[in-house]
C-alpha cells in the first residue's frame, strides 16, 4: 500500500515508517511565533531551563498582529519579543515587515518536503509549496525550540480534486470558500488534505496559498499542494535550501475523495459567524455593509491588491463605507508603490494601513461599531473576530470586497467584467 | 472533590477566540485576569456562574479556529478540572494537554447545566450522579496520558530532558 504526502513527509523526518493513525518524534526544518503567541512561547522556553535555541536559524518571531502596537500592555509584548530575540540570537521580522504567512515563505525559509510549526493556526498555509506546515500553541512551539523536535500524530488524509477553469470574477478565494461549505467547518479534523485537479494546477502559487490557508478553517492539520514547474521555480528563485518535493503513491489511502467542478461557479461568501455558511454572491445583494477590508494571510498579496485596484481604478467609495488595505509586507507595499496601486487605493477614498494582519484580529486598524458590517478578505469572521461581538463579517475575494465596497452593499464582481 | 457540568449554550464550533477574545489575549498577559472574560461575546454572565473544579460541557469540533494557547489556560485558571466535549480541534487539543488541562471525548448529550459527574478516567466512564447514567469516554492515546501524569509537556520535557521517554511510551504503545 502506498503512501500519502503526509506519511511520506512525517516518515521522512522521524526515520520510521509511519501510516496514518501513528503517533512519532519527528524532526522539525523551522519553527516560529507571532505577537499573539510569542509571550508564551518565551515564558514556557525559560520554564525548560534551556539556554540556547536548538538552531538559531530556525526560529524566528513576527510581529504582524498587532503592530504597530495600539496599548501598553502589547508594546510590553513586543519590547519582550526584541529583548529575548537579542538573547538568543535568533531572527524577528518587526513591526512593517508584514505577514508571518507571507514572510516565511517569501524569505525562503521554508521549501518542498520540509516539516514546520507555527503558533499560528494559519501557518497551514505553505502547503501550497508542498510543505507539511502546522499550527500548534505556545508551549508546543517552545519544545521545539528548544529541541528541534516535537511529536506528531499521522494524520488520515482526504483527496480534493478541483476541476474547471473558474469563470472571470471567481478566484482562489472562492474556490476554497465552496469547498469549505461542503466538508464543513469540522469535516476535516485532525486530517490531511491534498488538493488536485486542473483548477488548482492553473493557479499562480500566490493563489495556491489562499487554499491552503484556508485548510484549517475545516479543521484539517495541513492542506498540501504537489510541487509542478511553478513551485520549484517560485521556491528556488527564493531559498537556497534544495526542495525535496513530495508526491503521494498512486495506491496511496485515503479517507474520503472529493470531486469539485468550478467551471459554474459563482463568487463566494460566508456569512457571519462561521467560515461554512456559504452563499454564491448574488443571493446576497442586499446586504448593506459599512466597512471592506483588504488583505491578510488570506488575501494581501500583490496579485489580490492588484485584482481590487483594478476594480477600484477611477471609482469611489460608497460615501457610507470604510475601506482598509493592509499589503502583507512590505515588498508588496513597495510593488503597490511603484505599480500606481497606493494612488489608486486612496485616490478611492481607501485607508492604506502598514503591513501587518491589520483589522483581522480585532485589536486595531478598524475595529467595528455595534450592529456595523464588514466585508473582508480575511479566513475568519467568528463572532467578535474584528474586535466587537455585535457586529457582522462577511468573507469573500479581493474583488468582491471592491465591487461591494463602491456600491456600499455587497455586489458581485462580474459587474466590472471588462475590468477583470 | 465533587464536578458539577457547565453547558454552554452554543455547542458545536466553539472557536477560541469564543472561549478568550483577541480583545484580552494581546494585551493580558495573566491568565488570571484572562479567566474573567471567557466566552464574553457568546454569554457575558458565563465567567462568573463557573465554580472551582467543574467540568465544562460541549459539543463537536470544542476549540476550533486560533492556536491561542490562552485558551486553555483561561479555562484551567478559571477552576475548570475538565473540558467534556463530542470532538475537539487539533490545536486545541494539544493546548490543552501540554499544559495539563484534561480533556474527555464522549456523547454530552445527556449532560445538563449542573449536572453532578464524576470522573473515571482509568475505566473510561463519565457518572452522570444525577441522571443515573454511565457514560464511556474514549481513550486517551498512550501520549497524553504521559504528558498529564508528568504534569503537562513541560514538566515532562525538564523531567526527561526531551522527548526520549515519549519515544519509549510510543513504541510501547
């Protein structure tokens, strides 16, 4: 019987043979904490009595939730994230850098068949470039910083298999929003997925990581892409760690196959206040918003921003509604930069914020009024996510968000489809 | 000591950001204080109807969503000696073991708000004193069971000097 990604990869980093359902101490290629996570993560690495990071390569911190800081009590975090960076000699991306999700990858440390952890749920996202990557807490990411190792538990896997070219107006975004709504936020609980299919093979691997971040919102362990031509070239103009890609046997086993055909899609929304109440976009045209927000791990690369300028170009904001842009680092600010998109976005009426997670976890950067809705590109919309419980958040593309953002109600995109 | 059930009243997909708010958790570094405010955006009066040594009850998928750590901390620091749940999220799972918060796998349904139970976690059954009724908990895996007697992963990590003794418990198991 053959074998899964997941199997081959856990395998391959614990010297076992190892099949679903088994349970190793593996070897861990990179590791690393947000601002969320990384005070825990200090306190529980000097709890250890451990003195050194087991490669301080490997480790790196991020302050992209809340940053730049809004209270005293997280600048304490932050001037605590600086101080135990310098002590261990260990890597931080601070405040403007960007995104974990985006860094990590873009920075090269990360590549094909490599094993990661994150104190971030949504460190699931390099999956796209055929990385088994996974969030676990503070104290787990502790024990592998200072080991270098943690135990895993195999997990099953199902097989996601994507066909059809996506009509104009339908992204990455909405492709994983119809799976979501189908396998359901717990349908895939301690499970692997892997994706297959025509649909996912003609995405840009910038959109690839959209799918893949969004695996943990049906509860999967990681959500796994094969490596083609455009992984190993995206990973090798960016890292200079050799990529071992990895692919499934053919026999290999798998819990459940799913088969998606997205040629009729429409553009996706989830409607407050769980990730797996989706709607195609036209049943929700009524729906009055006050805020759009563009960008987070899900959604802030150049290629989202660029999608929404594009709608955006020439037009305003619907006077009612706010609109936040938050690139999710600072190299795709400097492209926003010299490409026009900055000029665009505010000449719309849009408020450019710095790289970072911006509004998405509710601490800053556009929290929400009582009963205000908001239109986002973001993985989450719990109730209270954007920082207020009596409000509402839908989830949909970038171009969504700046369709729905002129009209002040939530729009299908396909309206500018000249423009698309 | 006796165990007395605290339903919540949303059962299924109970996220963390439900059980602690990004609101507290970025800038509350005492889980003392992050224990006032569990659940406050799906129940406000929650926190303070919950009583040393309870065991909150809940439904499929407990602890979805972030990997904040602050959950299960909030939970323990708030008195809680167990979480009784349908299914529970990976993170959350994790958490919640690694820092030595127990955690039980078993149909709640027939777990009412206040409901005294007891606990036998060597015979996997959870006694439901006032309904009568005996409810089967699944096993915990070899490995959780490890980290909980140690005390969490911590302890178990300074007491073993890594994971060497989990190695032998896996390959024993």
């Amino acid at each position: 019987m053959g074998k899964t990604i997941a199997e081959k990869i856990l395998s391959n980093h614990s010297g076992k043979d190892l099949r679903a359902g088994d349970i190793a101490v593996c070897d861990v290629d990179f590791c690393f904490g947000q601002d969320g996570t990384s005070s825990i993560i200090i306190d529980s690495f000097k709890k250890l009595g451990v003195s050194k990071a087991f490669d301080p390569k490997k480790f790196y911190m991020i302050i992209d939730h809340s940053a730049p800081s809004p209270n005293i009590g997280v600048s304490e975090i932050h001037k605590k994230m600086r101080e135990f960076s310098k002590t261990l000699d260990v890597g931080l991306y601070d405040i403007g850098c960007g995104v974990c999700h985006e860094l990590i990858p873009q920075k090269g440390h990360v590549t094909c068949g490599d094993l990661v952890l994150g104190a971030d749920s949504h460190t699931c996202t390099y999956g796209a470039i055929n990385v088994f990557s996974t969030g676990v807490g503070s104290t787990d990411l502790a024990i592998t910083l200072a080991s270098g190792k943690n135990w895993f538990r195999v997990p099953e896997t199902i097989r996601v298999v994507v066909n059809g070219k996506p009509p104009k107006g339908v992204y990455s975004k909405d492709i994983i929003l119809h799976i979501i709504k189908d396998i359901g936020a717990n349908g895939a609980t301690y499970k692997a997925v892997e994706f297959y299919g025509d649909a996912i093979s003609g995405l840009s691997v910038d959109a690839r990581f959209t799918i893949s971040n969004m695996a943990v919102e049906m509860g999967a362990k990681i959500g796994i892409i094969e490596a083609d031509k455009k992984t190993l070239k995206w990973v090798t103009e960016r890292s200079v760690k050799e990529p071992h890609p990895v692919k499934a046997d053919i026999d290999a086993k798998y819990v459940a196959v799913k088969n998606y055909d997205v040629s009729k899609l429409s553009p996706q929304v989830a409607r407050p206040h769980t990730v797996d109440s989706v709607s195609n976009v036209e049943e929700l045209k009524d729906v009055k918003i006050d805020q759009g927000y563009i960008g987070t791990c899900t959604n802030g690369r150049f290629e989202d921003l660029e999608i929404a300028a594009r709608i955006l170009r020439g037009h305003s904001i619907h006077p009612d509604v706010k609109l936040i842009v938050a690139p999710a680092s600072r190299e795709i600010y400097m492209e926003m930069v010299k490409k026009g998109l900055v000029e665009i976005f505010v000449k719309s009426g849009a408020t450019i914020v710095g790289p970072g997670c911006g509004p998405c976890v509710g601490t800053h950067n556009g929290v929400l009024a009582d009963g205000e809705v908001a239109i986002s590109t973001a993985n989450r919309n719990f109730k209270g996510r954007m920082g207020n419980p009596n409000s509402f958040i839908y989830l949909a593309s970038p171009a969504t968000v700046a369709a729905s953002v002129i009209s002040g109600k939530i729009t299908d995109p396909r309206l500018y489809k000249k423009r698309l | 000591m006796k165990h007395f059930a605290r339903r919540l009243k949303v059962q299924d997909n109970v996220n963390t950001d439900y059980v602690i708010s990004g609101r507290y958790k970025f800038k509350i570094q005492d889980p003392k204080e992050l224990a006032k405010h569990i659940f406050e955006d799906i129940d406000p009066t929650f926190a303070a109807r919950v009583g040393k040594g309870d065991i909150l009850v809940a439904g499929e998928n407990f602890g979805c969503g972030s990997s904040r750590e602050q959950a299960p901390q909030a939970l323990k620091q708030a008195g809680f000696y167990a979480v009784a749940a349908k299914s529970f999220a990976r993170i959350f799972y994790r958490n919640a073991f690694n820092i030595g918060l127990l955690l039980v796998e078993c149909n709640t349904d027939f777990i009412d708000d206040g409901d005294e139970l007891e606990l036998d976690i060597e015979k996997g059954k959870l006694k439901n004193k006032g309904k009568g009724l005996i409810l089967d908990i699944k096993p915990i895996p070899p490995v959780m069971k490890k980290l909980l007697e140690d005390g969490g992963v911590v302890e178990h990590f300074k007491k073993h000097g890594g994971f060497s003794r989990l190695n032998q418990t896996l390959d024993n198991a």
